[in-house]
C-alpha cells in the first residue's frame, strides 16, 4: 500500500532541492501535494520532471517569512483543497560569514525565513491539520543546529526550529498531531554547490559514510515521519547525515 494515500501534504521550498525530493516521493507514495516557492518561475523544472504527477500537484507561491502571504494562502487552501494533513517546512536560506563580521542584515534574513517562515505556518496551519485524523508537521532542521564556524545566524535559526518543534509536539499533541524535525548532514543540493571546494572537500572528509548525502535521503526520513508508521514518534529530531553529527 502506499504510504501517503489520500493525504494533502504542504512542502514549502519545494521547487528544488531537498524539497522537491520530498514533494517528488509524497506523490509517489499516493499524496495530493502543495508545493509553495517564492517565485511562480522557480516552479519551471519541477513542474517538468513531475508532469506525470500534474492532476495531483497544486503550486503556489508564497515567502514563507510574510505573514500576510502565509495568512492569505492558508485561506486559499481552506476554500479550493479544503483539507491538509502534512505540513514539511523545508524552505531555508544560508547567508554565511564569521560572526564578528555578520551584519544585521544577514542575521534577521536566516532567522526570518528559517526559523520565524517555520513558526508563521506552523501556526496558521494548525487549524486545518486539526482536523486530520493524523496532523503531521516535519521540520527541516541541520547538523549545523549544533554551531557551525560561520553560520551564527543559520546555527542559531536550526537550534530555534528544534525547540520549536519539541514545544509543538507538546501543546499539539492532544489535537493528534505530531510534530518532528529532521537534521541533515551535507547533501548535494545547490545550498551546498555554493560552498567554496576547500570548504566542501574539507565537510565530505569528515563524513563517516564517506559520501555526500542526496536529497532522496532526506525525503525518505521525512516521508516516514508523514505516514502512518510514525504515529507514535513526536518530539524527536533524526538526524540524517552519513554519521556526520556523531
Ligand atoms: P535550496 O536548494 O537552497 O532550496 C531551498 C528552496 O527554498 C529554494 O527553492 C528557495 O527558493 C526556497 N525558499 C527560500 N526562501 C524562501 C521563502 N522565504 N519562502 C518560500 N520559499 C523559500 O536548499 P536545500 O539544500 O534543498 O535545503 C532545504 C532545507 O534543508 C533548508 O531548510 C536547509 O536549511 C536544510 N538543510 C540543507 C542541508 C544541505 O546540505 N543542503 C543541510 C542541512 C539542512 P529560491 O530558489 O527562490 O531562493
């Protein structure tokens, strides 16, 4: 049987990357799928590689860090779909620099969309996952959540998003929704193209595993935690990194 079968799951960062991975595998396993961006054009490529999957794929854009964006949507989809069952808040930016030369520019933008994007729809989701029998909310931590030389801001953001999910799976659990997080190591998306080699070689040689994660990886501990198997796990953080937090 497939595991997400008549479920709505939301994934925000969905036009690639780890997000598209995890939008790609909920349609897989049977799931109506929202997928939210910034930008209608950055839907482009997905919408090519999941054509096959169009009659259950809603897309739209929304900056999960703008509360009136998020309150607008959520209202949306309470008219046109009606129902949601999965919330995976995944979209996340890095603008990396050592702290001591961090601007305040840099900071509030990677606490804004990582962590307070996490909190603003979370909350208004909330209304409608109550009404599932199986309300699910995954939340894209990282292995950087433990401190990360140039990361304050991401570190920081990633350590917020596991106490706010550990506070959710609290106060939710009553309404029959579980809420965890998922940490990845170093998976190739464009995030971590971006790293300069030296930087790169030095991460991937630490990787007990010996290689880089993809982000299938991911998907597949998030899909886990979408589905019926889970509905007993709360409050928990998985790290899925090759051994790379160890
Ligand atoms: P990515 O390739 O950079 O993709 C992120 C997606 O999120 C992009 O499509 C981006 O849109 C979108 N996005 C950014 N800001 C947004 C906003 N305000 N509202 C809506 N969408 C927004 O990143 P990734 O590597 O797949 O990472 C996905 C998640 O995993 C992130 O939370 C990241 O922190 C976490 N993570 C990644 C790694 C890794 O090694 N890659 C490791 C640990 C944790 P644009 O293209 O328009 O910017």
């Amino acid at each position: 049987m497939l595991k997400l079968e008549n479920r709505v799951i939301l994934v925000t960062g969905a036009a690639r990357g780890i997000g598209l991975a995890i939008a790609r595998r909920s349609l897989l396993e049977g799931a109506r799928v929202v997928m939210i961006d910034l930008n209608m054009d950055d839907f482009e490529s997905a919408r090519e590689l999941l054509h096959e999957h169009e009659s259950r794929m809603v897309l739209k854009a929304c900056d999960v860090s703008n509360e009136d964006c998020v309150k607008e949507l959520f209202v949306e989809l309470k008219d046109s779909i009606g129902a949601l069952d999965g919330l995976v808040n995944n979209a996340g930016i890095t603008r990396d620099n050592l702290f001591m030369r961090m601007s305040m520019e840099q900071w509030q933008s990677v606490i804004n969309v990582n962590l307070t994007g996490t909190f603003l729809m979370s909350r208004y989701a909330c209304n409608m996952l109550r009404k599932s029998s199986a309300g699910r909310i995954v939340n894209l931590s990282s292995v950087a959540a433990n401190g990360n030389p140039g990361q304050a801001n991401y570190a920081a953001s990633k350590a917020g998003v596991i106490g706010l999910t550990k506070t959710l799976a609290l106060e939710l659990a009553r309404y029959k929704i579980t809420a965890n997080a998922v940490a990845p190591g170093f998976i190739e998306t464009d995030m971590t193209r971006a790293i300069p080699d030296k930087a790169r070689e030095a991460w991937i040689s630490q990787i007990p595993a010996g290689r880089v994660g993809q982000p299938e990886d991911i998907a597949d501990a998030v899909v886990f935690l979408l589905s019926d198997a889970a509905a007993y796990i709360t409050g928990t953080v998985i790290g899925v990194d090759g051994g790379l937090g160890l």
